[in-house]
C-alpha cells in the first residue's frame, strides 16, 4: 500500500488549512459521536458514516487522510469496507473490533488496515494512535522524496527501501506500511532480538508498553507473508529477524 498523504507531527492543533481529516465508521452513536468529539479537539476535520455503503461513498467523495473503521456494520462490515477503498487509494486505517479476536485482527491487517484497537477503549488512546499513524504516513512521504539507497538482501528476503518494496524468492510480497516498517526496523540489526517494547517506540513511536498485543497480532500478519521461519520469537523478550549464516 503505497503512501503518498502528507501530516503534520505532533498532537497540537493546526491551522484549517492544514488539517488533516478522519472519517469515522461506526453504527454506535454513542461511540461515533464521542470519536468525532475528541478527534476534532485535536484538531482534525471529522465525516462519520454509519454503514457500509454510506462509509464506501463518504471515502471516495471526501478523501479522508485517515479512516477509523468499526468492523461490525450494517450492509457490509467494515473488511468489506476497508478492501474497497484500498481498492480505490491507500488511506490508512484504524480498525475497531468488539471481540478481542485475533483471527479479526490478523484479517484486519491482511486486508490494509494499519492498526486496530479492541472496545472498550479510552479517547486518550485512540486520538494517540491516530496521530502515530498520520506521522508514520508522513515519514513514508519524505522517505519517497530523499529514499533511503540501495536494497538489503538477506538471503531470499529482499527489502528495497526506495520503493517500500519486499520480496520473497524473487516474488513481490505486499505489506501495509506498518508491516513494512516492523520488518526494516528488525532487518536494521539482524539476529539481534528486539523487544516489543523497543518495536514499539522505533515503528509506532509509543513511549510506553500499553500496545504489546498489537506487535504480537503484526509480527503474526508479517510471518504469514515473509515465512513464518525468518521472524524468531524470544519468549519474554521480543523479536528477531533470522538470516542465512554468512
């Protein structure tokens, strides 16, 4: 998923003709109505739909910076959702899930959500992801402008930087961004085991341990597309990506 949005960084509000806009996809009114509250206190331009066709239609006529997407809709969920307007452009996405299900979250993940957050869930950490991800896409969007050289060759894996592009035997392997990120930051310092709590300050910049499950349910999405042999677990510890012996 290519990411082309630019963001301003930081949690202060901007001026109207910078700010960035979320669409907000939830049937509660209770729950869209307090997201939209917080999210426009921090600054940002707020559309919310209600349903899965009326949430398809706002993404294509409003072109939000960013989605906070529930996954149970009515009309068609929010996977449903989430793959036709990546089909349509990139935008990244928040996923909201009533069930602490990691088999929603790894289908989540597969079909281009960045994050997801599972309910009940405080405002506070919400509006903090939203700003993490809208930072991560304006990393993304300087990285196209003055690219990284060159491309990393770990054995079959290959990593090129300049085009956020990852292979695998040769064949190309689509990550989301934040998928790509995880897997550069283990690639900087192969073998060398990460902990969740570093994985977390270096790819979502979080500067505490509060998002351990979300590493675990991303590490899981990345095994299932780069091989679930070349991401090593330390039980307690974290992380590391495995390479050929030299």
């Amino acid at each position: 998923m290519e990411q082309t949005h630019t963001s301003h960084t930081g949690t202060a509000a901007v001026t109207p003709g910078t700010q960035r806009r979320v669409l907000v996809v939830e049937d509660d009114t209770t729950i869209v109505e307090a997201i939209s509250a917080r999210l426009r206190a921090e600054g940002f331009l707020v559309q919310t739909a209600t349903d899965g066709p009326a949430a398809v239609d706002a993404a294509e006529a409003w072109q939000p910076d960013l989605m906070v997407l529930d996954i149970m809709l009515p009309g068609f969920d929010g996977l449903e959702v989430c793959r036709r307007v990546q089909a349509q452009r990139p935008v990244p996405v928040l996923m909201l899930t009533a069930r602490d299900d990691e088999t929603d979250m790894l289908v989540g993940l597969g079909v281009g959500a960045d994050d997801y957050m599972t309910k009940p869930f405080s405002m506070r950490e919400l509006a903090a992801r939203v700003h993490v991800l809208l930072r991560r896409v304006e990393r993304a969007a300087l990285a196209a402008v003055t690219p990284r050289s060159g491309i990393l060759r770990l054995g079959e894996l290959e990593i090129d930087h300049a085009q956020r592009r990852v292979r695998v035997k040769g064949d190309d392997v689509h990550l989301t961004p934040t998928e790509f990120d995880l897997l550069v930051c283990l690639a900087n310092t192969p073998r060398a085991v990460l902990s969740r709590e570093q994985l977390l300050a270096e790819v979502w910049d979080w500067a505490d341990a509060s998002g351990t499950r979300t590493v675990d349910s991303h590490i899981k999405a990345l095994r299932r597309k780069i091989g679930a042999e070349r991401i090593r677990t330390v039980h307690g510890v974290g992380y590391a990506l495995e390479t050929p012996a030299p």
